[in-house]
C-alpha cells in the first residue's frame, strides 16, 4: 500500500514539475506581450490588437502552412515506403538506412547552408524564388524523427506476416504497402507527420540565412521594431501550433461493436 502510494505521488510529482516547465515560459510570455510600451503605465492587449495588421505575417504563415503539407506528403509518399520497402524485402539494409536517416543530426544547420546555397542561388535565378523550395530541406530535416517514429511501430508489427498473407490474397506490392501496411502503421506516420509541421513552422537558421520569409523569419522582424509584438506573436503561433496537432489524431480510435452485436 505504502509502495503504490509513493508511486503516485512520485508521478503526480514528474506532472508537476513537466507541468510548470512548460507553462511557466507561456506564461512570462503573456505577461510580457501585455506590459505597456515602454514600461510605464496600465498592461494593455496593444501588441495583441496590432498582430492583423503585420505586414508579411499571413504569408508567412500561408507558405509554412503548406510547406508543412508538401513535406507531410514527401513522408507519406516516399519516405514511408522506402522504410516499409527495406524492412519487408532488404532486411539487411536496415542498419545503414537508418545510419542514412541519422546524418542529418550530425550535420550543423550553418554547414547545411553552406552547401545548398549555391543549389537554391542556382534554383532562385533560373526557376524560381519561392520559399517553397525550401520543402525538400526540411523533408530531409525531419527525416531522423520520422525514421525513429515508423521504426517503432513497425518493431511491434509483425509486417512480414501481414505482407505474405496479402500476397496470399492477390494484393500487389503497392496494394500491400499503401493499403495495408500503413494503416497498420498508422500511428508511427502520425506521429512523423506531427513533427513534421512541429519543425517546419519552428525552424529559423536555414530560412533566415537564405533570405526567405517564413514565420519565424518574420517574427525575428518584427521583434526588430517591437519586442511586446513579436512575443505576441509568437505566443499565438504557440498556441496555433498546439491546436494544431492537437486535431491531428496520432492514434486511431477503438470501435465499439453496437449492442446487439455483442454476445
């Protein structure tokens, strides 16, 4: 009895302290946006009312938005198979895929900058200058997290099985991948969609230092002029982006059989 209780204090406790980690940086942030201009006088919701009225800030968000869904898409359509490919039919691959997917922690954002600059100057002068490009980066960025989420669902599935049984059944090899094996998945390819957008609408140093204006490029500008603006900002960008993956659901719901149907 004395266990159990220690127990649940001790979590009760690990909640606490998780708790105040997150919410008390929120909470200097609100109490920052709302102090007056200048520190004298009354707070006042200024920086607030003045967010519409930010010049750049809905495109930004616009193309990080939808950024956001063209690397979501890059993971669905082409990382996710990849993985399932290599763990059904080059088992032996595993271990240097997953070596390949690891890189991108290694390597410094400067570093990565340094080397595809040329690339995106090239890009910029003879196909286009929208920061959408900047896409194909980010699905590499985000390739390290999304590897380790699909690799954790797929070591508790026992995929080789589902697959034979589907061939079994007259299923192609893609009917197989994108109709049974990812739903089987489902989980681990929310879970890589979610830091996907977590990424996407959180990274600085590559926009920035390719002169492209994402969200947070934006709020680094407008911190320039105002800083009660700009926390403001990025207060509501916070909490855009928690709504946000909050509705996107990670785990799949368990049906309930109707009444007459249960014996």
């Amino acid at each position: 009895m004395k266990t159990n209780l220690g127990s649940r204090l001790w979590r009760y406790f690990i909640l606490l302290v998780v708790g105040a980690y997150l919410l008390i940086p929120l909470y200097s942030m609100l109490d920052f946006s709302t102090k007056p201009f200048g520190g004298a006088g009354a707070r006042t919701l200024r920086a607030w009312k003045v967010i519409p009225r930010q010049e750049d800030l809905g495109q930004a968000v616009a193309v990080s938005l939808i950024m956001a869904t063209i690397v979501m898409l890059l993971i669905l359509l082409l990382i996710v198979p990849t993985v399932v490919w290599v763990h059904l039919k080059l088992p032996k691959f595993i271990r240097p895929l997953e070596l390949i997917c690891l890189i991108p922690l290694a390597i410094p954002a400067i570093v990565l900058v340094v080397g595809i600059a040329p690339l995106y100057r090239w890009i910029s002068v003879h196909i286009t200058e929208s920061p959408l490009t900047l896409s194909f980066v980010y699905s590499m960025l985000v390739l390290p997290f999304t590897y380790r989420a699909l690799s954790a669902s797929l070591s508790v599935v026992d995929i080789a099985t589902i697959s034979e049984a589907a061939r079994t059944l007259g299923a192609s090899t893609i009917r197989t991948i994108f109709g049974i094996v990812m739903p089987t998945i489902r989980s681990g390819v929310m879970s890589g969609a979610v830091i996907s957008i977590a990424l996407v609408l959180g990274e600085y140093t590559i926009s920035s230092l390719l002169n492209y204006k994402t969200l947070q490029v934006v709020i680094f500008l407008i911190g320039k002029d105002d800083g009660n603006v700009a926390v403001a900002v990025s207060l509501a960008s916070l909490l855009f982006v928690f709504l946000l993956l909050f509705v996107i659901p990670t785990t799949k719901a368990p049906k309930t059989l109707p009444e007459e149907q249960v014996v």
